[in-house]
C-alpha cells in the first residue's frame, strides 16, 4: 500500500471499489454504522487498525457531526492508516440518527480515513462529495438504487476537480467550534483540561484551509471572537441585517460567509423547531 500523488482531476472510483460498498447497513445508530464500515475496510485489507480507527473517527464526530444535512453523513479521520486512503461508503434505507444540524436521518455514509502525508486530498474529497450531494435529484438516484451494483455505478462517477488554490466547501460549523474551544482555553483550567482542548482544536484546524484559518486567528486576536451567528436575517456580531439574498443562501448550508458589515463568519443558527 503506497501514498499516490494527488491527480489533477480523478473520479470516485480512483479511491472507491464495488467491495467497498454496502447497499443497506444493518446498523441503526451511528457508532455501529461506523464500525460497519470500518469492517468492510479492515477485510479489504485497506486498514490495520480498525481500534484506533473507530476511536478517532468517533472523538470526531462527538467534536462537531460530520452530517452534513439532506440525509449525508461524511465520517473521516486523519490517520496513517498503513495506506494513502481508505474509503467506504453505505446507504441506510431506515436511515440513522447523526446528530446532523437540520435534523434529518442519515441515509448515505461516506466515511474516509486518509494520511497526514496527504494535505489537501480530503478537503478535495469533501468538496467534490458535497458538490454532487448537494444535488436533490442525486441524492434521489442513491437512495432510489435497485442493488450495490447500481450504487457503486452512481458514485464511481462523482468527479472531483483538483482545480488550483482551492474553491472548498468550508465547514461553517466546524469553524464555530473552533471559536468555543479557543475561548475555552482562555480560561483558567486545569492542565488537563488545557491539553484536551488544545487536542481537538488541533484535530479541527488540521481539516481546514489555511487562508480560512489565519483569517479566523486576526479575528479572533481582535474582536475576540470570529464566528457570529446569523438569526433570522440578522447578524448576531454587529447586530446588522444580512442582504436578503446571503441569509437564504446561507440557509441549510454549511458553507461560510463573511458579514458584509462587520466582517465576522456567518453561521446560520440552527433553525427553531416549529
Ligand atoms: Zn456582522
């Protein structure tokens, strides 16, 4: 198992064989539908350390659900896996509970597990994923397939453009958390405490970009924190109206927008159950 160069441009089936496809997880929560994939990869022999593997995997998906809303979970975790990159993914017809922000069942779990010596691929991965997730009619063709072998057909296809410094689907929530865990290590606390915040903050900013991250550390150093949330189409750091058109785009989406006003990460607060 050797680390391949990034290619310019490749298709899921680059990283994804029928062999790594469930079409209907028998698991009904979620750290079982993990460890169900995590099996089908250990028996692939793409992995060798399935253990670690399900310990990190769930560490961070406790940190902030990979869910990433309309029905699609994308578990991963950074890890030398004895490989370049490991990828498995599985449909659930009952669908499984992932904690994911619109509140919806998972239906489609992609889990990836890559090498550090890997910067950027998953980033790529995530983008080119969401890209076609995105996509109703997509999603309608995966949960609508006959057999695994219609599933695999479905997601071989799924592109993903090495296009230059990245246009990547920025993970607004992640970046949320971010700012907690920083705010929280300005605390007093104990050794400890100090270290295991240090840790996941260093697991969330090792997934994002670099250009987003040291924006991120002006603002933080600056104004003290960097994130606002967005409610009902005001933002919650300036208290200014977000343009009409941001505040529905930014609905049900984990992409990142800056306020026009004050310059803060927007996140759309979760929405208020009605
Ligand atoms: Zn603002």
């Amino acid at each position: 198992m050797e680390t391949r160069p990034v290619p310019p441009a490749s298709r899921f089936s680059d990283y994804l064989a029928p062999s790594q496809v469930v079409y209907d997880l028998k698991s009904k929560d979620k750290v079982e539908a993990i460890e169900e994939l995590l099996d089908v990869l250990a028996k692939q022999k793409l992995i060798d350390n399935k253990k670690l593997l399900l310990t990190r995997i769930i560490d961070r998906e406790n940190l902030v659900s990979t869910a990433i809303g309309c029905g699609v979970a994308l578990p991963h975790a950074r890890v030398d896996a004895g490989g370049g990159i490991a990828v498995a993914a599985g449909r659930s017809e009952r669908g499984i509970d992932f904690d994911a922000h619109d509140g919806q069942k998972v239906h489609l779990i992609i889990l990836v597990v890559w090498n550090p010596s890997l910067p950027g691929l998953f980033n790529h991965l995530f983008a080119g994923l969401a890209r076609f997730l995105i996509r109703p009619e997509n999603r309608g063709r995966i949960l609508a397939a006959k057999d695994r072998a219609e599933l695999y057909d479905i997601l071989s296809k799924i592109e993903f453009r090495f296009v230059h410094e990245e246009k990547i689907v920025s993970r607004a929530r992640l970046l949320k958390k971010l700012q907690e865990l920083e705010l929280k290590k300005k605390r007093k606390g104990t050794k400890d405490q100090q270290k295991e915040l240090q840790k996941q903050a260093a697991m969330i900013r090792e997934e994002l970009d670099r250009d987003l991250l040291s924006r991120f550390d002006r603002l933080m150093e600056r104004y003290g924190f960097a994130v606002a949330d967005a409610v009902d189409g005001v933002c919650q750091g300036c208290n200014i109206n977000i343009s009409t058109q941001m505040d529905s785009a930014m609905e049900d989406s984990n992409d990142i927008y800056v306020c026009e006003n004050c310059g803060k990460y927007l996140v759309s607060a979760r929405k208020k159950k009605k």
